[in-house]
C-alpha cells in the first residue's frame, strides 16, 4: 500500500464504528482494517497516556461527580478503558484488579462500576478483553499459517519454544537449513499479524530482526496484512507480505 493511500485511510476510521462502514462500502478486508485501527489507536494513546495520566486527579473527581468512564474519555478523545484505568486507580485500584473486573463483571455488586465498566468494553475494540483475544489470535493464526507453509515445503525447522532456551532472543522459526529467497540465505522467519507502517517496521528491526540477524544471520519477516510501499531496504532481511506465503504455496 503506498503512504498516500494508507494516510487517507487513516483519516476515514475516526472510530471503531467507521471499520464496518468502510468495509461495506469499499473492498477492503474488516480484519484488515480492524488492524490499521487498532495501531493507530495504540500510537494516540502511547503518545497521550502520560499527559492522561496527569490529569487523572481531575477526571476521577468529575467520574465522582457523576460523568461516566465513557463521557469522559470521549470528552478527551481517550481510550475508554485506559480512561477507567487510571480513574479506578486514584481510588486504589490496582491494574491487576482492573482487568479482573473487565473479564468478571457479571461479579460486581455495584451497579454503576458494572454498567460503566459494560460501556467501555463495547466502546474499545483496542484495549478491551475481546481487542486483547483478537489480537492474540491473529498472532497465533499467523505463526499457524507460516508453520503449515514450511511443512508443506518440506523444509525442517524449529519454534521460538523449541529454542527459547538457546539464544537470547528468539524469532518465531528458525531453519534447520537455510533457504534462498530472491538471493537471499534465509535462516530465520518472523510473523508479524500487523500491518507494516514505517514507524512499525522500524521499530521491530531495532528490537527484534536486526539482533536475530546480528545472532542468526540473515532472515525474513512476514507481515501478513502488508506494509507501506516500498519498504526499507536492509541488508539481509527480507519484508514480505502474506501474499508472498500464499503465491509460494500455489
């Protein structure tokens, strides 16, 4: 996707209601969307969430004076369930028991925290016990998916389990024998169930593919919901899309 298309798309998912529109009205993939969503609702709250955090004083006094959770992070253009969070946790509520409280709420005797908590669950696809399963899943599904391309293609290999206790960081398949790849010897491969922004990209090359590569010599990453083209060009690492699993695999 080029940066001129990605950046009008970006505009267009002002919420987490806009992924259904536009997925009706165009053909882009909801689960596609879902993903550019969901990055760049965590880059907004990275960047805000000290700033949050700051105020938080002022916004659990306004929740004490009956505003609720989602009044207000709407009011501050916030994740509604970090907003609870740091309200909760001026009266002493630990992030530990606030997650509880999300996966339990059918448990609590108050009645306003329940309904409250009920809102910023259906309000927050992103942070949300269900945004948090989706997001595993997506991520277990894509390690599947490259698992199941490397048998088929015969080629051995061992999982980021089977070698955890080898190397200091660990990419999600290592070959047992390298393959070439558009000229490339590639000994390992990393799945990555996110779309590749350039800041993305960037970020997993510092902390994860340029150490695998350091230690492991040359490898692959897969993003399976593609990136922003053209892509960084780095010596012995390869970016891919799933598009390039699914052709090989033809």
């Amino acid at each position: 996707m080029k940066l001129a298309e990605y950046r009008q798309l970006v505009k267009q998912l002002e919420t987490q209601d806009d992924i259904e529109k536009i997925a009706a009205e165009t053909e882009y993939d909801r689960d596609f969307l879902l993903v550019i969503y969901s990055q760049v609702m965590v880059q907004l709250a990275t960047k805000k969430y000290h700033k949050i955090k700051h105020l938080a004083p002022k916004l659990h006094a306004q929740w004490k004076r009956g505003k609720s959770f989602l009044t207000i992070a709407k009011k501050i253009e916030f994740s509604p369930v970090l907003t609870g969070l740091l309200i909760l946790k001026e009266d002493g509520i630990s992030r530990k028991m606030y997650r509880k409280y999300l996966n339990n709420l059918d448990e609590l005797n108050d009645k306003r925290l329940k309904k409250e908590l009920a809102e910023v669950i259906e309000n927050d696809i992103v942070y949300s016990p269900k945004g948090n399963e989706i997001q595993a899943q997506r991520g277990q599904k894509g390690e599947e998916l490259l698992n199941e391309w490397l048998t088929k293609c015969n080629i051995k290999f061992q999982t980021e389990r089977e070698i955890a206790n080898t190397y200091k960081k660990t990419p999600d398949f290592l070959l047992e024998e390298p393959i070439n790849v558009r000229g490339i010897d590639v000994h390992w491969i990393e799945s990555k169930a996110t779309f590749g922004t350039r800041r993305e990209i960037k970020k997993n090359l510092k902390n994860q593919l340029l150490p695998y590569r350091e230690l492991l010599g040359n490898g692959m990453v897969i993003y399976w919901f593609g990136f922003i083209t053209p892509p960084p060009m780095v010596e012995g690492i390869l970016i891919e899309d799933g598009e390039f699993i699914r052709k090989w695999r033809e």
